[in-house]
C-alpha cells in the first residue's frame, strides 16, 4: 500500500498536464504523421518542467490517463490535428436519475406528438422506396428473426460509426450505396475503445472523503505498452491490470455539512460501497474477453494493494463485479469515434471528414433529395466522441428533417 501523493505534486502534475496540452495543441506546423506522444514526451515538453526524475515518472504516468477518454493510444494520435475542435469545456456530469430520465421524457414527447417508439428492432437495411415516389423502405429484424418492413419519407440514422463501419455495404446495398466521399469517411475514421468494471461491496473499506481519484502505475509510461521493462505478459491479469494508469469514481462519498455542491448530487445523498473503474485503450479488450469474475478479482487486489487504508480495517471483497464488453458488443464494437490518429490521416482523414460522416445522402437517387440523414457522435465536427456531440448533431439533423419534410 502506497500513500497518496502529496497534493502540492499532484496539483503540479495536472498543471503541467494542462500547459503541455495546450501547447501542443497550439502546434500547427506538426507533420500529420508526428504522433501526440513524441511531442508530449519529448525532453524539452512542458510536462517535466521543474521536475524531479521520479515526479517526470509520475507526469508520464498522469498523461497515459488521456488515453482513457480518446480511446486510442498517444502513439496513435496524430499531432497535426490534434485539439482542433471547439468542444464544450468542463468536468464531466451525471444525470439525476441517469439517463434513462432523459430517455424516458424523450418517449413521452414522441408519443405525445402521435409518435410510436419500438426496441428490440436491428435495422438490416434501408433503400430507395419502391414506387418512384421517393422516400425509403427499411427492413428491421427482432428477437425472433422476424423481419418488419418499414417505409418513411426520410430516417435519421444513428447507428454508430464502429457498426457503420463492418455493415454499410449490407445496410445500403449496392445500387443505393452510400456515397464515395461518405464511404471513405466511414472506412477511415478511427473508432476507439473503452471500457468499465464496477466493484461493490458491503462496506466501503477506502476513504470515503474523495470522489474520485487516479491510481498511476508504478513503471515508465513514456513508451507504449508492449516495450515497457515490465514483468507483463500476455494474459497475465494482474499484470494487465497493474500496466495501466486506472481513473477510478467512488460511489461511496459521505456528505459534510460544508459540502453543498457535493450533497445536491445523487451520489452524496445517497452514497454506496461502489467503485468504478475505465479500463483503457491498451488492456480493455484483452480484460474484456477474461471471465467478469477473473477480472473484478485482479482489479480489486490490484485496487486493495495501493488504496491506502487505517491498519485495523478489513478489506472486504467485492459482493457484485459487472465488467463491460462493448468491445465485442455486436451493437457496439468498441467506444466513440476518437481524436484523428495517424493511420487516418496517412488515409486522407482531417476534420472535414466528421461533416462527410454527418452529409445527407440521397442512396444512389440522380438528383434525388435526400432520404437518410445522419446523427450520432461520430458526424460533430467539435463534440466527437461525446454525448454532446450525440445530442448537438441529434437536434442538427431533427432541424433538417423538419426542413426537408416541410414540417
Ligand atoms: C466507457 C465510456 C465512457 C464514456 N464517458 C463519457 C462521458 O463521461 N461523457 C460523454 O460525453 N461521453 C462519454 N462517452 C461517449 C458517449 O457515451 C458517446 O459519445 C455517446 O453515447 C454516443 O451516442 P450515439 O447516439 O452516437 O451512439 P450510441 O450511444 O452508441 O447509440 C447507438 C445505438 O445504435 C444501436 N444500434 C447499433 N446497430 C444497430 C442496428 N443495426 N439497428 C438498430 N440499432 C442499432 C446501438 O444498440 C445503440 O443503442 C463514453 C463512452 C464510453 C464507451
């Protein structure tokens, strides 16, 4: 058991973090092929400044947790573009209630306005409606095999960019196919990866004053994965798991009289022996394909090992571990969209191609208007990657439907 850093270094840490960042963001003469690592790494980066030898190990270490959210390594990232977007700034928020709030209010407006809502319903594909009279046909299947024809005047299509990418031949099918500019955008676009395991327990054995904190690994994290002198190998859990820096939410926070911000959320109101932790980029899909009860044993002792606690407390063991897989989810394959990498952009990836992503499409029809709209993170040129950019672009193509239709 390690104790925490002290919060002098720790701050320093993140600043460094932060002005690095930013310088290299303001760094527009990169090559495409320079990645973000070589420049955020580099002797001369910000992110050492007045640092100790070990406090640059611990900078390094802090800067991998950016893989967390991009969902791509930093060695993959390409320099050129990297921070170009104008995206919405500030911590992350929850949902009182969680999403399913929003999802359900979203039902009862549809319904409200003479809508039907179905689940349960994979679309197979969409053409060109029969008849000449424009519009498109849509074919679902459910649960049971069972195939559904739909037709409507245009849809909005928000299957994400992961699933787009291994079915938009049998979606669109040949002669409706997507457009060649679209097609590339989809086949080039890189799709990140992400995932979570949740531990709970009967008590919470950590302390229970902090919401949030980040558990850096304790070897170089200035070279990728695979070169580092650790004692990792494949499918050595423990060593997975301990290869990575882990950015981890407790659910455990007690509220103090004094915390007014913290008690209005849900959490403090209502605190639970829970911790959740986002598996990144470099292990998710190797600890995704492990038995959930495998993995939650070797986050926890990993977890048990470096959290620091009083010596008479007794480190329980977790009661329930869900562990995501959205790696191999069919419906999902991965996570968001991620910051342009540079095997995207060796193939003619830039910015533009987040408008492409999101561009009308007409399914082959010469002159035709268009009949399939685009949503979903994957088409916000500023907000890739997040549900901003999901709802942005939702409301974006909700407005060009309403145009289009006359509406
Ligand atoms: C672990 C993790 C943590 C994240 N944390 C944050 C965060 O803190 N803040 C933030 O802003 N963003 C976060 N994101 C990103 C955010 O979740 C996504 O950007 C957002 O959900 C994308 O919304 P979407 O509607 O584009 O796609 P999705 O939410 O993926 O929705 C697409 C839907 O299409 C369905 N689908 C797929 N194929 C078909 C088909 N053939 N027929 C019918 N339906 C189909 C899928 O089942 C899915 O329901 C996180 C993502 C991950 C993975």
């Amino acid at each position: 058991m390690l104790r925490p850093l002290d919060s002098e270094i720790a701050s320093r840490l993140s600043k460094n973090l932060a002005i690095a960042l930013s310088a290299v963001a303001s760094n527009t003469s990169a090559e495409p092929t320079s990645s973000l690592a070589s420049e955020l790494f580099s002797p001369s980066s910000q992110l050492f400044n007045t640092l100790s030898t070990t406090e640059q190990i611990h900078a390094s270490t802090l800067a991998r947790t950016l893989e967390i959210g991009m969902g791509v390594r930093l060695e993959d990232v390409s320099l050129r573009w990297f921070g170009y977007e104008d995206s919405a700034k500030g911590t992350d928020a929850g949902v009182v209630g969680g999403y399913d709030v929003v999802i359900q209010k979203l039902v009862e407006e549809v319904k409200r306005l003479g809508g039907e809502v179905r689940v349960g319903q994979k679309v197979e594909n969409v053409k060109p409606a029969d008849g000449g009279e424009g519009g498109v046909a849509i074919s679902t299947k459910g649960a049971n095999d069972d195939t559904k024809p739909l037709q409507s005047r245009l849809v909005i299509c928000t299957i994400p960019l992961s699933i787009l990418q291994q079915t938009h031949t049998s979606l669109f099918p040949s002669p409706s196919s997507l457009s060649p500019r679209k097609t590339h955008a989809i086949i080039n676009t890189h799709v990140g990866q992400l995932g979570k395991i949740v531990l709970s327990y009967s008590d919470a054995w950590w302390g229970t004053t902090v919401g949030a904190f980040t558990v850096l690994p304790q070897n170089d994290q200035q070279k990728p994965l695979g070169e580092r002198k650790t004692d990792e190998k494949e499918g050595d859990l423990d060593a997975l798991v301990r290869s990575v820096p882990l950015v981890v939410a407790s659910f455990a926070v007690q509220p103090t009289l004094t915390d007014t911000v913290a008690s209005t959320t849900a959490t403090a109101r209502n605190p639970h022996p829970t911790l959740l932790i986002y598996l990144p980029v470099p292990v998710v899909s190797q600890l995704e394909s492990r038995l959930e009860s495998e993995v939650g044993k070797a986050v926890h002792s990993y977890l048990a090992s470096r959290l620091p606690t009083s010596p008479s407390q007794i480190v329980s063991m977790p009661v329930k571990t869900v562990l995501t897989n959205w790696s191999h989810d069919p419906y999902s394959l991965g996570a968001t969209s991620t910051p342009l990498t540079i095997g995207a952009t060796r193939a003619g990836i830039n910015p533009t191609s987040f408008i492409d992503l999101g561009r009308p499409e007409t399914l082959g029809v010469e002159g035709g208007a268009s009949t399939v709209l685009f949503a979903g993170e994957h088409t916000s040129v500023n907000s890739r990657g997040s549900v901003a950019g999901a709802v942005e672009s939702g409301i974006r193509e909700g407005r060009r439907a309403a145009g289009l239709l006359q509406l």
